[in-house]
C-alpha cells in the first residue's frame, strides 16, 4: 500500500511540474515547423504492409488506416472517429511516378481553367501538354478522436469521389432549429465514423473509405479545436505537403 501511495505522490509531482513548464522548448513552434499527418487507407501495394520494405510498419495490413506521420495504425473494420473541421478541392499535377520527386509539379484551385488543356489518357489520367497529370482531388482536415485529439487530413481523389461527395452531401443535409428557425450548423458540429471496405471494378479490388455519421459534438473543448483548426486553415496558416507516400492506391490489384 506504501508503494502504490508514494507512485501516486510521485506521478502527481511529475505532472505539476510538467504543468509548470508547459510550452517550454517548443514555445517557437509554428504551424510551418509541423507536419501534419495524411490519414491514409493501406492497400495490398503499400509499402507499409510489406515486411521487407524500408516503410513497413509493425503489424500494417491491407485495409488499415495508416496515420503517415505518427505511423499509428487502426484496424479499418472498426475504424476511427473524426470531427471534420474544413474541406477543400485541389486539382494536384503530378510527374508518372518513375520521373516523379515524390511531390506535386504544382497544386492548382479547382476553379482553374487548367483542365480544359488536357486529354484521357488509355489509363483514364487527364494528361496536360507537358506530359504530367492532373489528380482532382478532395481535401477533408480533421480531428482525429480519441484520449488526446489530433489534426490530420484525408485526401480521396478517383474511386473515392464519390465518397468525399456522399460525406459532403451528409454535412450540408444536417438542420438544426434556432431561434430564427432551421439551419445548417457547422462541419465541426457532428462526429463520423471513417472505416474501410472492399471495393472493385473490372480493373481490380482495393480498398475505400465509408463513412457513417456518429452524432453531434458533445465536447466543448473539442469544437473548440476543430473550429480553431478550420480558422488557421481559412488563414493560410496550415500548409500541406502532398506527396506519393498520401497518394491512395490504385485499383487494379486481383484479390
């Protein structure tokens, strides 16, 4: 009994002195001198899931949710509560992956009129003159649940579209009454459940993304993050860093 008191005493000393000195160290810190993590869904090709690959990570398998920066995985059937704080479009150029560097040539706003100078291809990529291509696709930053909430962004892009379509569709239909009558609350006002499931075509089975609405925000704190987070990033205060370690995997691959 002694023992257990004296860990307790020692643990609650360790905390207030941790209090004490919070943000110490790290009080420079800006949003351009962190990484913020892609959650990105596994497939039978990433290197992540492969034993003899430099990337694996212990115990990643096909259909996991992968956190790209803290390679924190989570089991993609019961999958992971997310609190989405803004949403955007990009149209991201790419070089084909052999002459690739690993980032975009040039990220381009949806509104641009850029697609109009590009072809399909036999590989259905819309191709610019140049010879690089163009990736439409969808940017979802969350917070990503759980003891200690974290910001992260998933990008859907080809087969996942219609995900990121069917999601948006769910947070624009949500009404709430006010005291001036219905309206639409905010993205972060409601959780979701990110899982992941089997898709296919006739080119192959992958892995996707499905979405489930869980319920309205209960945590003050928690808005508050998410609102905080949609705010730095209106701002231009939250840079992303695409590159082909966040890029989904293509389908094509026969289970």
């Amino acid at each position: 009994m002694n023992n257990i008191v004296k860990k307790e005493e020692a643990g609650a000393l360790v905390a207030n002195m941790f209090e004490a000195d919070a943000n110490q160290g790290s009080q420079n810190i800006t949003q351009d001198d962190l990484a913020l993590p892609f959650l990105k869904v596994l497939g039978q090709l990433s290197p992540e899931v492969n034993e003899r690959d430099g990337k694996h990570v212990e115990g990643a398998k096909p259909g996991m949710i992968l956190n790209t920066v803290t390679k924190e995985i989570y089991d993609g059937t019961e999958g992971i509560n997310v609190l989405p704080a803004h949403y955007e479009r990009k149209l991201v150029e790419w070089q084909d992956r052999g002459d690739s560097k690993g980032a975009p040539v040039a990220i381009h706003n949806a509104e641009s009129d850029i697609m109009s100078q590009t072809t399909r291809d036999k590989s259905y990529k819309d191709r610019l003159p140049n010879g690089n291509y163009l990736d439409r696709t969808a940017s979802h930053f969350v917070i990503v649940g759980g003891n200690a909430p974290s910001t992260a962004l998933i990008t859907m892009k080809s087969t996942q579209l219609k995900i990121s379509r069917k999601w948006n569709s769910m947070m624009a239909g949500i009404r709430l009454k006010g005291k001036n009558g219905l309206f639409t609350p905010a993205s972060f006002s409601h959780i979701y459940r990110l899982k992941t499931t089997q898709m296919s075509n006739d080119k192959g089975t992958w892995f996707g993304w499905e979405v489930s609405k869980v319920g309205p925000v209960e945590d003050a704190a928690l808005y508050k993050q998410a609102k905080e987070f949609a705010e730095n990033i209106s701002k231009g205060d939250v840079e992303v860093s695409h590159s082909e370690t966040a890029k989904e995997t293509k389908p094509g691959i026969k289970l």
